[in-house]
C-alpha cells in the first residue's frame, strides 16, 4: 500500500516537471530511432522478400559455402581468443594481486592496461605483419625464413589475444581484489598448499568472473572487423564478409541478413554475461576484505610468474612501439637504415592527412561532450527517478554494447539510406557528418552510462531533494548539484568517448563518403596496399592524440577533481 502510494506520488512530481517529461521524451526518440530502429529494420529487410514473409534470402546466404566457411570461422576464433584472452588475463590478475611485484613491473602492468585504449584498434595487425610477414624484419632479416605467412587464423588469435587480453586482466583483477583473504588463509592454516588454495578456494570463488571475461572477449572477437581485415588473409569472418558482400557483390539484402546472424549470437552472449554471469559474479563476493592480503614472497613462486609476466608484458609494449619505428623506415621490406621522417611529411602533403586529422578531430569532439551529457542524462534518470519507460531507457542505451560495429553500419545503411520506412523522411543525414557523429554517439553511450550508474549510486538521495525543497527544478538539481558531484565520471566519460570516436573503424566504414576523411579509414586503407610506413605514419598521430587526451583528463581530474576536494575535506 505504502509502496504503491509512493510510486503515485513520484509520477505526480514526474508530470509536474515539463524538463524532466520532454528529457525523457527526447530520449526515448533518440534511441528508438538511432538504435532499436536500424536493428529491427534489417530484421525487416532480412524476412521480408518475394512481396511478404519469406526465408528465401536466408536460404540463399546460408547456401554460400563462404557464408557458412565465416561463420565456423568466427567462432573458432572467437572460443580460441576468450579462452587465451581469460587465462592471460588471470595470470597478470594473479601475479598483480598475489605476488609482491616490484615498481617496474607494476608501471609494465600498468602500460600494457593502457596501451589498446589509447590505440586504434588494428595498430597490433600492423606490427605483427612488420615483425613477422613475409618482409618482417624478424622473420626474413633475422631468422632468414620467406616462405611464412602470419596470415590466417593464427595471426588473427593472436593479435586479439594481445589486445584484448588486457580487458579480462582489469575485470579479474577487481575480482581477485574483492575475494576476502581470509577465506584462503583458513585453508592455508588447515595444511593446504599454495597450489591446492588456489583450486579450491579461489578458482570456484571467481569461475562466475572467469566465464564474464571470457563471454565479453568472446563478444568483442567475434565483433572485430579491422583485425580480420588486415590480418586474415583469405581466412574470413562474419564481420568481414558482411563488409564485402556489400561493397564487393552490392548485396545489401544479404549483408542484412548475415549481420542478423551476427547479431544474433553476440546477443545471446551478451544476455548469457547480463543477465546471469554478473549475477553469480556479485553472489561469490564476500564483501570488503577484513584484513590486508599477505603477498607471495616465496621466490619459487614469485621469480618464475613475475619474469613470465614481465616478458609477456615487454613484447606487447614492444609491438606498439614497432608502430612509430616503423613510420620511420625509408622503404619497408628492403631498407630500414637511416631513420626518416619523410612518411609524415608525405601524409600532409600528399595524402590530405590535415583534413583526414581535421574530420576525425572535429567529429570527435563533438561526439564526445553529447555522448557523456547523455550518459550522465540517463544515469540520472535510471537511478534517481521512478517511471514506468525506465526500464526501456536503460536497456536501450546498454543494447549498444551487444551490437557489432558492422551490424550497426549495415542497419544505418538500411535505414537511412532511402529515409525512414524508405519514406525519404530523415533521408538527408545519409552521407553527412551527422549519421557519423550519431554513431560515434551511440558506441559510447554504454561504457558512460555504466560509468554515471556506479557513481550516482554513491549520492545520497537527501542531498538532492534539499535542492527541490528551495524550489529548483530538476534541470537546475542535476547542473548545479548532481553534475558537480559525479564530475570525475563525466570525465572519464568525455574522454573515453573521444577516443573510442577517433579510433572507431568498424561501425562508420560502411557510412564514410569521400566528403569526409578519417584517420582509421586512411590507416585501414594504406594498410591494405602494403603501405606500412604511412599507415605507421598516421597511427602514430593517432596514438600521440588519444594518449594526449587521457592524460589531460587524468591531470584535470587529479588537480580539480571531486576527489581531491574529498580529500582536503576528509
């Protein structure tokens, strides 16, 4: 009775506040049109044929030996990358965690976590083909071997592992950090062995966590466009043959179809790790631990998995570097000595890097500050308030996550390209920075709402409602209280979507139009002529601005940061 008396009441004060009913409005309009829309019309185009309901263009895709080749194919690689990515990343969990690490192995950890955020996505391809392919300094140069090719499956397993790897390690690591160590110490006191602790305390406590890490870096494989594309040769996957089937055999029916299979299996793999891994992850933990963790100073341990992980950790960071060495090469694949700068010379002068860098920077920057304003907007509204389309907001915005960058490039191509319903209605955004922007928008969308959620679920709900008694509204509550309060997140909001917007291939590929230059794209393509030394050129910019972003947002965080004032206050 009470409850429902409650809930009578806030939707009162809801219809009450014009800002808030026309902000949820908005909203609701932004991500029918710019998510549910795209998805449910290649559901359309997909099932739709012969003038009803029909199978026929299924049939027909399913019956192309390279449609089925790229599904096995996506798969395999998608259980091989999940499988190296999770126990790698548990081993650098582990090691950080459990063992006491010196300060130099501590800054690798720290290196190799930051390195694929502030990296296009395919920086990892490029070196590995420079080290390893058929004119890699290390294969033909060193070894003297020319009949190799790290083309293939292998060469796509292991760019992915090296780059997603580092996901599974921070997620494993806030796991391992969570478990109370004197759960494993009872054990320990009890007569069991390191190894034995290990097997029957702290595996079974986080094998919840290990299935989460393994299901999004299945997700995030099986996703994955600009690997594949540089790296696999003749070796296809699903996101690149629903790249060719529609600008090699302009098969747009076809390619919404297979994008509907993709998107099939990343969603139930994404509900598999939503709904139920989370869960079981937060049921395993036992809350703060009560007492500090005793490290492993036993140096049969601690030699072996630190000089293991150290290795490991320096061959990543080295294949990043190859990246800007390899800008430096005179001629790639016949002369390596002396170091130029020609290259970068080349890409302003001859191959519009100004305007490549102007596009991508101005679209970015405007994608950024909407992106976490949304992010905060809808946080805001998901934990704060109680309305009956709360639920739809929040698993609307989250549904990006689960859709592929292809599959949401197809659908906006779908959508979009003859005007909502093929009406002509919104038809003028199709080959505009503004179908870009709207992209970049929704990718990042997820990654800042989750941010804004955790946040504002550490405010006290009276410091906002004093706000309301003195008579604001609800968009003076969240600018002047709100917003101030969970500024750190917006941030790292803002900053992260930046850089995934500049770094973003696989989703705006399909939408670029030669009015507009983005870097990725230009990488993407100089990559595919074998031209390293330019795509090192531009990837190296690349890499200098995001990592100039992310670390003037941690400079403005640390010096004007929430934080900071907590702690001068505390």
């Amino acid at each position: 009775m009470a409850r429902g008396q409650s809930a009578a009441l806030d939707r009162k004060k809801l219809m009450a506040d014009p800002i808030m009913v026309t902000t949820i409005v908005v909203l609701i309009t932004f991500l029918t049109l710019f998510i549910l829309y795209p998805l449910a019309i290649l559901l359309v185009d997909s099932f739709y044929g012969d003038g009803g309901f029909s199978l026929n263009i299924f049939k027909r895709i399913f019956a192309m030996p390279t449609f089925t080749t790229a599904i096995t194919n996506t798969l395999k690689i998608g259980f091989m990358v999940g499988i190296l990515s999770t126990l790698i990343g548990l081993l650098f969990a582990y090691v950080e965690v459990y063992v006491r690490v010196g300060k130099f192995v501590g800054g690798l950890f720290k290196a190799v976590s930051m390195l694929p955020v502030v990296s296009p996505p395919f920086v990892l391809s490029l070196s590995m083909i420079m080290l390893f392919g058929k004119a890699g300094i290390i294969t033909r140069f060193i070894l003297g071997i020319y009949d190799n090719s790290v083309y293939g499956y292998w060469g796509i397993v292991i760019v992915q592992t090296l780059t997603f790897f580092p996901v599974c390690y921070m997620m494993l690591k806030g796991l391992l950090k969570n478990i109370d160590p004197s759960l494993e110490e009872a054990a320990r006191d009890m007569g069991a062995s390191r190894s034995k602790v290990f097997t029957s305390v702290t595996l079974p406590l986080m094998l919840p966590g290990l299935g989460n890490a393994f299901l999004v870096t299945f997700i995030e494989s099986i996703a994955d466009f600009a690997n594949p594309m540089l790296i696999g040769g003749s070796y296809d996957t699903l996101a690149t043959t629903i790249y060719l089937q529609i600008t090699g055999a302009y098969d747009k029916a076809g390619a919404a179809a297979m994008a509907v299979v993709l998107l099939c299996i990343t969603l139930l793999m994404f509900a598999v790790q939503k709904y139920y891994l989370e869960a079981k992850t937060a049921a395993t933990l036992t809350g703060k631990a009560s007492r500090g963790r005793m490290l492993i100073e036993d140096r049969s341990v601690k030699v072996p998995l630190t000089v293991l992980c150290a290795m490991a950790a320096i061959f990543v960071i080295m294949m990043y570097i190859c990246v800007p060495i390899g800008a430096c090469f005179p001629t790639w694949g016949f002369k390596f000595f002396p170091l130029t700068g020609k290259w970068f010379q080349l890409i302003f002068t001859r191959y519009h890097g100004f305007q490549a860098f102007r596009d991508s920077f101005l679209l970015s920057v405007i994608a950024a500050p909407i992106t976490a304003l949304l992010s905060m907007i809808i946080s805001y509204l998901v934990v704060k308030r109680k309305f009956k389309s709360k639920g739809f907001i929040e698993a609307v915005s989250m549904l990006a996550m689960a859709v592929p960058g292809t599959v949401l490039g197809v659908g906006y191509i779908r959508g979009f390209s003859g005007g909502i319903f093929h009406t002509g209605f919104m038809q003028g955004i199709y080959g505009t920075g503004l179908i870009l922007i709207i992209v970049f928008i929704v990718r990042s969308l997820p990654t800042g709402t989750r941010s804004g959620i955790s946040a504002l679920r550490q405010i006290d709900k009276s410091i906002e409602e004093s706000a309301y008694d003195m008579g604001a509204n609800s968009f003076k509550v969240f600018m002047t209280v709100t917003l101030p309060l969970i500024k750190d997140s917006f941030l790292s909001g803002l900053v992260t979507a930046f850089v995934r917007s500049i770094t973003a291939i696989s989703a705006i590929i399909l939408l670029v139009t030669p009015q507009f230059l983005l870097i990725t794209v230009q990488i993407n393509e100089f990559a595919e002529k074998g031209s390293y030394s330019l795509a090192c050129a531009f990837a190296t910019i690349l890499i200098i601005i995001t990592y100039g972003a992310v670390l003037l947002m941690n400079l403005f965080i640390k010096h004007f940061g929430t934080s900071k004032k907590i702690k001068e206050e505390t």
